[in-house]
C-alpha cells in the first residue's frame, strides 16, 4: 500500500523493483519487524486455531439451517449446538426420515471431531502462555486472556517497533480514520486497516468486560462505567479494546506487570 504512490506508467517487475527501493528510501516509511521462528511456530498455532474455529462456524449454520427446515430449532450459542450433537450421538433419534437422520448423525460426529481438536490448540496455547513470562504479564490486563496474549506476542514481539500505545492501537485499525480538511478536524469509525486476529481477540475481550459491567457494575472500572453512560455498549467495546491496546504496549515496553494506578 505505502509503495503504490512511487510505481510509475505501466507494470513490471523492473518497475515494482523501483518503486519499492524508492519507498524505502523515505525517512518517514514504516517497516515491519521480523518475527523470529519462536514467534511463528506460535503464530502457527493461533492460524490453525483460527481455521478450525472458522470450519466449525460453518458446520455449526450449516447443521442448524438443515433441521430447521424439517422444524427442528436449535437454540443460538456453542454450547446449545454442541449438547444437541452430544445428544444425537449418545442415540437421540429424531421424528425424520433415515436419511435425513444418517445425514445429521455424521454432521454431528464430524463437528465433535472439530470442537475436540479446536479444544486441543486452546490447550496448547495455555501451556505456551505458563512457559512465557511475557504472556504472564499480558493476561495481568483485564479482558485479556492467555489466546489474546500469545497472539500478541507472536506477532509483536517485546513492542519496541512501536513509538507509543497509538502507534499499537493504529496498527490494529482501532484508531479513528482522520477526514480533516480546510482546518476542520473530522474523525470517523475506526480504519479496521490493521491485524484482523488480534483486533477481534481485543474486541471480544473487552465485550466480556462491558457484559460484566452491566452485570455486576461495582468492579466494573469507573471510566468503562462512566463511557457506558454515554455512549451505545458497540462504541465503548471498541473504545476500550482501544485503550486496552496502549495498555498492552506500556505493559510489555515497562515489562511490569498491569496496575489500573499507573496505566
């Protein structure tokens, strides 16, 4: 993207080649750091993690839009889906004909099979996050978890590539696109331009954490509490996955520990 303004007319490879000695000759240009093999073996994981997640979310709607159309309704949520497989695997047979129940039944073991080993990479990542000190420290920050962690210190490393915690959170797109012009500062959503993983990881963190503000409201943080009062529940998630960002940086930077004090 950063060397698309220095291609000249046509394409090549001589002309790509060009382009991008020129792009880095900038004083301003932005480099990314390179990741050690510890960092992508972890990431590695997190990948397969992923992939498998994304499979069985495609299994979980497929099985569910199938009985739907013979009216069986299976309640929203993983764990519903997953007791009614358990269900149908323990003998549960269904008022249908047998092949739609043979259909069903080898859906079923097939989406067991991809939550035991979804369940397996989630093992293997709290065994990394027991071994690295660094993620230790990380899961000290309130909505992050030992996935989040490892995550981040795949892909980031200590942090020190970054200047500052806006320098992390804009890397992930949870900044506020900038629109200014004619003096007139404008900002919009924020760029989703960054990290998609880690970006997500963050929100649905700081979603736990806004659902037990409204849940048990006295050990909630008086800023989320206060943000909560003014703005819709989707607006302060971002914000605070925002600001839990900046906090990720100062802690690995400081390499100490979180304390809602000092943040």
């Amino acid at each position: 993207m950063y060397v698309k303004p220095y291609v000249k007319r046509g394409k090549s490879d001589a002309i790509d080649a060009e382009a991008i000695c020129e792009a880095v000759t900038r004083p301003t240009m932005r480099f990314v750091a390179v990741k050690t093999v510890e960092q992508q073996a972890l990431l590695s994981l997190h990948r397969a993690r992923d992939l498998l997640v994304r499979q069985r979310t495609q299994l979980i709607n497929g099985l569910r839009g199938m009985v739907a159309e013979f009216g069986v309704f299976i309640a929203r949520g993983l764990a519903r889906v997953i007791g009614f497989a358990e269900g149908i695997l323990a003998g549960e047979v269904l008022d249908l004909p047998e092949i739609a129940n043979d259909v069903i039944q080898n859906l079923c073991e097939h989406l067991m099979a991809l939550h035991a080993r979804v369940r397996w990479y989630e093992e293997r990542l709290k065994l990394v996050a027991k071994e690295d000190a660094r993620v230790r420290l990380l899961r000290t920050i309130p909505g992050v978890g030992a996935v989040t962690a490892s995550a981040i210190i795949a892909s980031i490393g200590d942090g020190h590539q970054f200047r500052n915690g806006r320098e992390f959170a804009a890397w992930l797109g949870l900044t506020p696109a900038n629109k200014s012009s004619g003096g007139k500062e404008k900002l919009g959503r924020i760029t989703k331009m960054g990290d998609q993983y880690l970006r997500s990881l963050l929100v649905v963190g700081t979603t736990s954490r806004v659902r037990q503000t409204r849940s048990h409201p006295e050990r909630a943080s008086k800023w989320l509490t206060s943000l909560l009062e003014r703005k819709p529940a989707r607006v302060a998630t971002v914000a605070m996955a925002n600001k839990t960002a900046r906090i990720v940086r100062a802690v690995l930077t400081r390499n100490e520990p979180y304390s809602p004090h000092t943040a």
